[in-house]
C-alpha cells in the first residue's frame, strides 16, 4: 500500500466541508435557522470508495489492492515509454481495447473469447499489460500519445510540475496564477478550481504574514481601537 505525498484527504474535506456549509445556508434562507455542521475527515474520502461497503456487507467481498488496474476492464495501467517518460492508458469500452490491441500488434487477442467482456479482460490483464508495455517500451512518450490518438484510444501523458506549467490548456485556462508576494517577488501557484461567469474570485496573494491583517479582522468582528490595544497590551492577539 501507498500513500499520497498529499494532503488528499485534507483537500477531499475542505471541499466537501465547503459543500455542507452552502446546503446549511440554503436551508437557513428557507427555515430561518442555523444548524451545525457535523464532519470527520475520513468521511468524504470514504464516500470515494465505491461501492465497496456495499458489497462487503451483501457478498462479503472485499476488493483485493489492484494498483492502477481495474476489476472491470483491461489493459488499464501506467506504461514507461522509451524515453524514461509514462503514460497512463484506459480502455473504458470493448472497442477502445480492441484498437487498442491491434494498434501494439496483437490483433490475436481480440478473437479470445474472454476478451470479449471488460470482466474477461480484467482476468487476463498480466498478458495484456505485457502486449501494451512492450510496444510502449520501445517508442518515445510523444510518439506513443501521438499513435494512440490517431487510433481514437484513450491515452495521457504522465506529467510531472514541470508538464503543468508548461501545457497550453493550463494556460488557457488560467489554472495557474502568477501571484505578487511582498518578500518573494511573484510567485505561480493554483488558481481558485473554478470559474463563476457572475462572480468568478481569485487568488490576490501567496499568503500574509503572520498577524498582518489580525485588526481588519478584528475590527470587522465588531471589536473597537481600544478594545484591541487592551487586547494586544495582554498578549492576546
């Protein structure tokens, strides 16, 4: 087993967190009352898993770890190109994975009665994903992406933060904001995860200092000047 070199489950509640907050907005306009949001951090990363519970609990299943390949189909995985790069590749429907086995010289495959279910695939991925990787092995990842889009197969380049920064949808989409820093000058990072067409935000800075904005806050909280130098005389804030 592995672990995200990230804060997933962090990222997964903030969102679903910022979800439960709307819902109780909108049901305070119609009822008039607040309410409390009750969430665990592993709840909304729980509810990704499927229907995995379900069937424990009705078959008493319990879904083996299956890396980057699926029980539902195949070829399904990461492959390494010739140039020390990968690509992921998806075969989500019978005709995806029979071009895609005639586009890495195996059309043989195709006549195999289990290759005709996503199922029957899945219990023969090692000999597919051995057919995929070795055809991938030998050619650049360029040249790969290039061949499995002109054979209309479902294929993507691995990128690492170098690949981000430099693709032109990113860019057009403005997924990547290039924001001013008072200490480190202009600095790229994520840009608010959607667009608004009325009231779209942004991203204004990489971060304040420590305190800078304590008496705004404070203030728009209701508490007066004096108030706060008490507070601050006290060690408070």
């Amino acid at each position: 087993p592995t672990l995200p070199p990230f804060g997933l489950a962090d990222s997964v509640t903030a969102l679903a967190t910022a979800y439960a907050v709307m819902l109780a907005l909108r049901a305070r306009d119609l009822t008039g009352a607040g309410q409390v949001v009750d969430l665990a951090i592993i709840e909304p990363i729980m509810a990704m898993l499927g229907p995995q519970i379900t069937w424990y609990d009705q078959l008493g299943y319990v879904q083996p770890r299956l890396g980057n390949r699926s029980s539902n189909n195949a070829p399904r995985n990461t492959y390494r190109c010739a140039d020390g790069r990968w690509v992921a590749v998806s075969t989500s429907a019978q005709s995806i994975a029979e071009r895609v086995m005639r586009l890495v010289g195996r059309p043989e495959l195709v006549d195999e009665p289990w290759f005709a279910s996503g199922s029957g695939r899945a219990a023969h991925a090692d000999e597919l994903d051995a057919a995929v990787s070795a055809w991938v092995a030998q050619r650049g990842r360029d040249e790969v992406v290039a061949a499995f889009e002109a054979a209309e197969a479902a294929v993507a380049p691995v990128y690492d933060v170098r690949d981000i920064l430099a693709d032109p949808q990113y860019a057009a989409l403005g997924t990547v904001r290039t924001v001013p820093d008072e200490e480190l000058g202009e600095v790229r990072m994520q840009n608010v995860p959607f667009r608004l067409s009325g009231t779209p935000g942004e991203i204004r800075h990489a971060g304040r200092r420590h305190g800078q904005d304590t008496d705004e806050v404070f203030r728009a909280l209701g508490l007066a000047d004096a108030e706060l130098a008490a507070l601050r005389a006290r060690g408070v804030i």
